[in-house]
C-alpha cells in the first residue's frame, strides 16, 4: 500500500509542480512586470495605523 | 486622449491580502512548532538524560516566552511580511536586516526539509523491505510540492487548512495523555522506574548544558507568527494574541510530551528515537492508540512543512522586494496575492537538501540559523526601546519587564552556542563563516542596488540621538 502511494505521490507532485510553472508563466505573460511588482512595505502602517500618540 | 493613455500605463496595484485572523495566526505558529514534539526535543535525553530534558524544556520555555513577549511588542509596531526582516532593517540597519532574513530563510527551509524526511522516515518505519529510495523520495516530493502548490493557491486556504490538522494532532496529545491514566501511576506510566535518582541526569550538569541544543526543537518556529503580519487584518491585535496563545498551547504540550514519554520509555532509548509520541502509543499496547499517533506525527510534520513554505516565501518576498535580491521574487500572483515567484523558486531548494541530507543535519542548520536570530532579536529590542522610547510610537503590545527579558534571551542564546558547539561544532564555524562571506557580497556588491530612502517606510519619528 505504502509504495503504491509513494507512486501516486510521484505523480501528484509532478502535475502539482507542472500546474504552478504553467501558472507562472501564464501569469507572467499576461500582466506586466510593473503590476506584479507594485506591492510595497507599509501599506498598512499607511492606511490604518497612523501612529499619532 | 494624453490622460487616458496615461492612465493605462499607470500599474494596478497588486499586495498581499489581509484575510488572517488570530487563530490562523495561532495555525501559523503552533503548525509549525507541534512536529518538535513529535520529534527532535527527545534527543535532549542522549545528551544528559530524562530530567536533562525536562529541565530544558522549561529552561527553553523561559527562552521562548522572552521572544514571543519581544516579537510581539516590535511586530505589531513593525508591521510587514518579513517580520523580524522588516524589523531589523527599521531598527539595525540593512546589513543586518540582510542576515536576518537569510537566517529566516534557512531556519524554514531546513525546518521543511526536516518535516518531509521525517513523513518518509515514519512512512517507511511502517512499510517494510520494498520500501525504496525511490519511494522514500516520492514521499518527500509530494510532501513539498503539494504544500507550496496549497500555499501558491492561497494564504487563507492554506492557513486554515493548517488550523485544522494543528488542531487534530494537538488532540492527539491530550488524548493520548488521558489514555495513559495519569492520575494512576504504576497502571500504564512508570515514571519511577524510568527515571531514578541513579539515571536522571546521567552525565551531571554538563549533560543538561548539552541537552540545550535540542530543547530549541520544543518550540522553534514560534516567532514564525511575524511572517503573517502584513495578511492579518488587524496586526496590533492578532499577532500578540495569536503567538501569545500559541506559546501557552506549546508550554502544556510539551510538559504533556516529555511526561508521558519519560514514563513509558528508558532514557537511553528515548534518546535515539525518531518517534517519541509514536513510540509511546505502541507502548501502551492498543492499537487504535498507535495508529492515532501515526496519523498524527503525520499531520504535525505537514502542519510545520505548510507553515514553514509559508513563512520562508515571504522572507524571500520581502528581500526581493527591497532590492536586496532581485526584484522579480518580489511578484504577487493578481489572483491569489500569494508571493508565488518566491514560493516556486524555493520549492527545488528544499527537495534537494530532502534528498541528501539526514534529520540529525537539517534540524541542526535549523537550530542554528534559528539561535542566530534570537540573538539578534534580544539586541534589537534593546536597540527599539532606545531609539523610540515608550510614548513616542504607537505600539499594539508593550512587553512587561523590559530589558529582563532581552538579557535572558541574550545568555540562554550563548549557552545554547555553547551546546551545539559541543555536538555540532563544524557546522557551527560553517555556518557562521557562511554568514560573513554573505555578509561581505551585500556590502560590497549588492546594496549598490538598492534604493536607500525607499526601504524604510514606517511613519515613525526620528528615532532619539539622531
């Protein structure tokens, strides 16, 4: 039983790791670098924490 | 038309989601924390015995409330995935916030590697001669690459199923611990007659001073909670409250263990296993018992492999992000707002230390990169409370008894070098001679590309003396 689930593991981590690099490159492809890289540190703090004492 | 055409070439904003509440705070923390009691902290008993490891599991306790009391106090003031990164590059400066995420990085990433090896380790207890490297390997593959693919999919997905197997495999202590009867020593236990005036800390005092390499297992990761802090929707409130109720969970989780184990099991032997609670089970002769631990040294193991994914792609993220590496690990996914670039790359990284190298070494380079941020931590909050004194930033938590708690940090961290000095001094200089030559390639060559006055972005004061 162990073995035949550690076959089935192969697979499964074969298609998972496939769907994310599909994903990835589907992604990358369709929106522009300046979009995915737009997030920014501090947002929060920005927004609701104004840290008036 | 000027206006539109400008418009269209103005980036939609893209950021981590904040969906995080305070139990999937707790799911963060304790997830990745529980599989220390399920293994690792048992090898304390090789190094000085049964009560070596009793005294170091609250010797260690005392260490981990420290950080989770200072990591509070900072984290819901710094705010920001990252977590002591963010902290470090506010409060110390970049060099250090540098080191600080790497250590971050390698304490999760080996922290996974240990997780999946010990799933293929305790599958293969069970299954017998046919039981391959090939199948030991598919083991570790699918524990990996199904966590990272969870965890691209989404932080809330991810964090509640952790939640829940946390939950089931903390049960199983409890459940195993009310199955042994306790309350009746001599029917099941026989704390007595493992533990003797004779035996209990065969080596002396050097042993329990030994022995504090492995109390780190009982509770590292806990400070794993700060990586959550930018998709937590309230971070002031939740991160105390969800890493504060997590080190009490571990506390009585870890007296639990240590109890039921010491009783069932002689010190020699308890000391080399890989499977104390699974061991345990057996011991007690009922089978649903044995297969309830099976089932959940599974679970903790996979609980702390998904927590773990989890906090060392934002550590990566956050590096990235900054410029400290480049700025393509600093991508969020548009659908699921995960860090996915980051959660991808890592995710080779992590099955090729699986594959060559055993438990006892990947929970070293854990244990180590881990002590090298406590040290940090206890210097940093010296350095927060100096340089912004009470009163003159808002703070979502205020540790009690400061600088206590900094200062016995800072020597259990020493002693605790001394320890692994002891047993793993090799890599001990290695890791430390890594660290420096790391140290040396961002300071020369790769903060020219960072933009100095855009990494810091806490609306603070000026900090006191400057």
């Amino acid at each position: 039983m162990w073995n035949t689930l550690a076959n089935v593991g192969w697979a499964v981590s074969a298609a998972f790791a496939l769907w994310m690099l599909y994903d990835l490159f589907k992604i990358d492809s369709t929106y522009d670098e300046a979009t995915l890289t737009s997030s920014r540190e501090g947002e929060i703090e920005a927004v609701s924490e104004k840290h008036k004492v | 038309m000027a206006i539109a055409e400008y418009a269209s070439h103005v980036p939609q904003k893209v950021s981590l989601s904040r969906v995080l509440g305070p139990a999937h705070v707790w799911a963060l923390g304790v997830g990745i924390v529980l599989v220390g009691e399920y293994t690792g902290w048992n090898f304390a008993a090789d190094k000085g015995g049964t009560l070596a490891a009793l005294i170091i599991c609250w010797v260690m306790g005392l260490l981990y409330t420290s950080v989770a009391m200072i990591d509070s106090e900072v984290t819901s003031t710094v705010a920001a995935a990252g977590g002591q990164y963010a902290q470090a590059k506010h409060i110390v400066g970049p060099l250090m916030a540098f080191n600080v995420a790497l250590y971050l990085v390698f304490a999760y990433t080996m922290l996974e590697v240990s997780n999946s090896i010990l799933v293929a380790d305790t599958i293969k207890s069970y299954a017998g001669e046919s039981f391959t490297a090939w199948h030991y390997n598919g083991i570790i593959a699918t524990v990996i690459v199904v966590l990272a693919a969870l965890n691209y999919r989404g932080v809330l997905m991810s964090l509640n199923v952790n939640f829940v197997i946390t939950a089931v495999a903390y049960l199983a202590i409890i459940v195993l611990f009310f199955s042994v009867q306790p309350w009746s020593q001599g029917t099941v236990l026989k704390l007595g007659e493992m533990v003797t005036p004779q035996n209990a800390l065969p080596y002396g005092w050097i042993g329990v001073v030994a022995a504090f390499h492995w109390g780190v297992w009982y509770y590292l990761g806990i400070e794993g909670t700060t990586q959550a802090a930018e998709e937590v929707r309230s971070p002031a409130r939740s991160l105390p409250y969800g890493t504060m109720a997590g080190m009490i969970t571990l506390l009585i989780g870890a007296s639990l263990t240590w109890y039921i184990c010491a009783s069932l099991m002689p010190w020699q032997y308890l000391g080399i296993t890989y499977f104390p609670l699974l061991d345990a089970g057996k011991l007690t002769g009922n089978k649903t018992l044995e297969t309830m631990m099976f089932v959940a040294t599974i679970l903790a193991a996979v609980a702390s492999a998904n927590g773990c994914i989890n906090d060392a792609a934002r550590a990566w993220f956050s590096l990235g992000r900054d410029r400290y590496l480049p700025t393509w690990f600093s991508a969020v996914h548009p659908k699921y707002r995960t860090p996915y670039r980051s959660i991808v790359f890592l995710v080779p990284i992590a099955i090729a230390f699986a594959f060559v190298s055993n438990l006892g070494q990947a929970i070293t380079f854990s244990i180590l990169s881990g002590v090298l941020h406590y040290t940090f931590m206890s210097i940093n909050i010296i350095m927060f409370r100096n340089k912004w004194p009470l009163g003159s930033i808002r703070r979502g938590y205020i540790h009690p008894f400061h600088p206590l708690p900094a200062i016995v940090l800072f020597m259990l961290c020493c002693v605790t070098y001394f320890a692994i000095f002891l047993g793993y001094g090799a890599q001990l200089t290695a890791m430390v001679v890594f660290y420096m030559v790391v140290s040396l390639w961002f300071h020369f060559y790769r903060y020219q590309y960072v933009k100095r006055g855009d990494q810091f972005t806490m609306p603070w004061p000026k900090p006191k003396g400057y």
